[in-house]
C-alpha cells in the first residue's frame, strides 16, 4: 500500500516522537488512521496556541499545524466542480 499523505523527516520525527509510531507504520495508515492523527496533533496546535499567548508559535506547534493542514489537504482536496460555479451566480 503506497502512502496516502507524504510527510518531511521532520514530520515523521515529530509523529514518532509524540506518538510513538514510526514512518514504516504510518506510511501504512488508513483514511480513518489519519483523520485520528489529524485530531491528535490538532490537540496539540490547540495547545500550543494557548501557551504562546501573544508569542510566536512555537516549533512544536508549527509543525502539529503543518501535519494537520498536509492531512486535510490529501484527504479532502478543494474541487473545482460545477457547483462551487453555481455558488457564485
């Protein structure tokens, strides 16, 4: 089973660090798998905006950010279709 969403060694880093599971394993994750690690590392944006208050991000949070956006973007692409066309009349 090929990938369904490729992450940066960074990402992959920060995925097996914070949840234990290595790139091996997740590259084998299934839609439903994924949607679960985008909730997980949404949390932990979620977080991390609060303690940063008025501050910058911080690394960790950019990068929860980051893996959230890469998630949704593969999973749930924005589509040219005729009835966003619609939508606009």
């Amino acid at each position: 089973m090929s990938a369904l969403v490729k992450f940066t060694k960074k990402e992959y880093t920060f995925i097996e660090d914070k949840f234990g599971v290595n790139k091996k394993q997740v590259d084998t994750y299934s839609e439903d798998e994924l949607y679960d690690l985008q909730d997980k590392c949404s949390d932990l944006e979620i977080e991390a905006i609060g303690a940063a208050g008025d501050e910058d991000l911080s690394d960790e949070g950019k990068t929860a950010a980051e893996i959230v956006t890469k998630i949704g973007n593969a999973l749930c692409p924005e589509e040219d279709s005729e009835d966003d066309e619609a939508d606009e009349e």
